[in-house]
C-alpha cells in the first residue's frame, strides 16, 4: 500500500515536512525522502509541459510513484465528451514520468449525472496499461451499470471520506484500490482525522493500493499519512 499526500508545495508544511532552510524548488526532494508517492492535484488546474513531469522523474527516488489529476479541461469544461484530444494530450505529457507514473485520477464534477457512454468513451481514450481511478460526485452514478463499464476498463472506484461520511460505495471494481481523505473532524488539529477513523479504514482496505491525504491545512494531511502508515503496520 502507498501512502502520501494530495500536493506537496504548501507554504504551511514548513516545520512540518520542510525544515526553514530548505528552499521551495528543493521541496519534491524532501516529500520523497520521507513518502513513496504523491498525487498531482496541479495538473488538473493547469497542465506542465513534459519537460517538466521528465524533471519530476529525475528528482524522485527510484520506486517513486506519481498519480496525476487528470485536467479540468477534460473533466470539467468538456465533461467527458470529445475526449480524444484532450486525453492525448495529458498522456502526452504524464508519460515524461516513465515508469514513475500511477494512476491518473478522473474527478468527475458534481453536477454531472450518470452517463454510461461518456465515461466509457472516455476511459476507451486511455492507452492500455495506464492504471485510471474514476471519482464520480453525483449520487446517480451509483448503478450496476457503472460498476460493469469501471471494472472492463479494470478501472478503480476511487474510496473517498468527508468528515466520516463515505462518499461512494465500497466497490473494487480492479486488483487494486484508491483512497482519498477529504477532511477529518479533529476539534483540537482540524481538519485531521483521529486514529479511529483511520483504523476504520484499514479494515476495509483490501491490500494493495493508494492512499491520499487531500486535507491540507495546517500540514494536517503530512501528520495523518505519516500516522496512517504507522497504523498499517501495526
């Protein structure tokens, strides 16, 4: 199981993850002394060029993993449809990762409803082998029907938890799983999630997968995977 964080070049996470005199440009270099992997929340606001996934590459340990957020032009402005173009052209560039890139996570807007050929259609973009993890936001997605077109693209149901609340049914819809921790509800260090909350987790976790802390602030998500870790080997 891997375990990190949802970015890493917040200004908060110093003292936490980045001792004050590191300098920013030496950040990723520090993320990966301490995690193995890293989701890629930036690409979806704008989308690097390949030089820059390929220095990303060269920065990270050797097993580094990568998962990268699929563009919002794709998922957000196009909602899916005509998705050749904008598909090859995130591929175009994540694949300057090499063997370094992970899931590319597909956030699916909350106002798109249920579309089994889009998201199909867009899925079939994809070149075979990239692993995809899909996160639906609207609750008519929940059907049989998805199910069956995540599991023939082998693409992962991506687990999602918003202040305890799951916000997607616990299919595992390929050999792997892709968790994200939206905001705990620690009154004393929000917005951390408690060690039972985590522990919760752990037992319906499968095995092997990915796991990422999107709540930020206050270097919240760097405490909780570093914790989550220590729970799973516990």
């Amino acid at each position: 199981m891997r375990v990190g964080t949802s970015g890493w070049q917040y200004a908060d996470w110093r003292g936490v993850l980045y001792p004050p005199g590191v300098p920013q440009k030496r950040w990723l270099e520090r993320y990966g002394e301490e995690f193995g992997t890293v989701e890629n929340n930036g690409a979806f606001y704008r989308l690097p060029r390949r030089e820059t996934f390929e220095e990303w590459h060269d920065r990270t340990p050797d097993d580094f993993v990568m998962a990268v957020k699929a563009s919002r032009y794709l998922t957000h402005v196009r909602r899916l449809t005509d998705p050749k173009e904008p598909v090859a052209r995130l591929m175009g560039v994540a694949e300057g990762l090499g063997e370094k890139l992970g899931p590319i996570l597909i956030q699916l807007p909350p106002t798109l409803r249920y579309a089994e050929d889009v998201l199909d259609g867009c899925l079939r973009c994809f070149p075979k082998g990239v692993e995809l993890a899909v996160e639906p936001r609207h609750e008519s997605w929940w059907n049989d029907a998805t199910r069956r077109t995540l599991e023939s693209h082998r693409a992962a149901l991506v687990w999602s938890d918003r202040r305890g609340r799951l916000m997607s049914p616990l299919w595992q819809t390929t050999t792997w799983t892709y968790l994200r921790f939206h905001e705990g509800t620690s009154k004393k260090h929000p917005p951390e999630y408690g060690d039972r909350a985590m522990k919760t987790w752990l037992e319906r976790l499968p095995g092997e997968g990915y796991v990422y802390f999107n709540n930020d602030p206050t270097g919240a998500a760097v405490r909780n995977a570093r914790r989550f870790r220590q729970l799973a080997t516990k």
